[in-house]
C-alpha cells in the first residue's frame, strides 16, 4: 500500500485491517486516504501526510503526520472541512486564477 514510502520501522503503528487505501500525490507531499476496519468489523479512516526528506547521511527518509477519523465523526470532520476550504477561497484566494469546477468539497467522505 505505501510501497514507496512504507518504513518497516514503524510497521507497529499501522494497526487495522487494510480495506482500501487512495494516495493522492501533490507537489513534495503524498497524501494517503485509507480505510481501516479494527476487529470488530468498525470502519475509520486514517489520512497520512508523507514528505520525503534528506537526513544528514544522505538517505532518504520521510516525515508523516497522521489523522484518524473515526466513522462517527465524518459528518462533522466533511462540514468543517468545507467550511474552512470556503473561507479560504472566498477570502484568501481572490486574485489567484483556479480552474473553473476545482473543488476540495467534491469528496463525499461517506461513500467510503
């Protein structure tokens, strides 16, 4: 799932089983959607943010923030989501040129 930046190192930290997983490659940042179910067959999500670095020997190496998004929070998660998106569109975002239909807000949390 994470073939590119997968560090066994950490593997402790993936708990859940895999049910479906959607990277998103933007700029230096990877973002990884997946969906996870625990043992007893409850479903979240967990949303990675991968940026690949240089360490001081030279090798690569990533640093990853992590969110976990349980199913019952996904209403308020995709409302405030779209609300912050809005402002910054609205207020932040005047002069700079976006393709007409662009949207964050396209992303129906629920269907996954």
């Amino acid at each position: 799932m994470y073939s590119e930046d997968y560090d066994g190192a950490h593997a402790q930290e993936r708990s859940g089983e895999d049910i479906y997983s959607k990277p998103v490659r933007a700029g230096k940042r990877t973002y990884f959607f997946d969906v996870k179910a625990t043992k007893g067959n409850d479903f979240y999500l967990t949303i990675t943010e991968s940026k690949r670095k240089v360490d001081n020997n030279g090798h690569f190496a990533y640093d990853k923030h992590k969110i976990f998004l349980y199913k019952e929070d996904f209403e308020k998660f995709t409302e405030g989501l779209e609300e912050v998106i809005k402002f910054i569109r609205t207020n932040c975002l005047k002069d700079e040129g976006r393709p007409a239909g662009s949207s964050f807000t396209d992303v129906e949390f629920e269907e996954l």
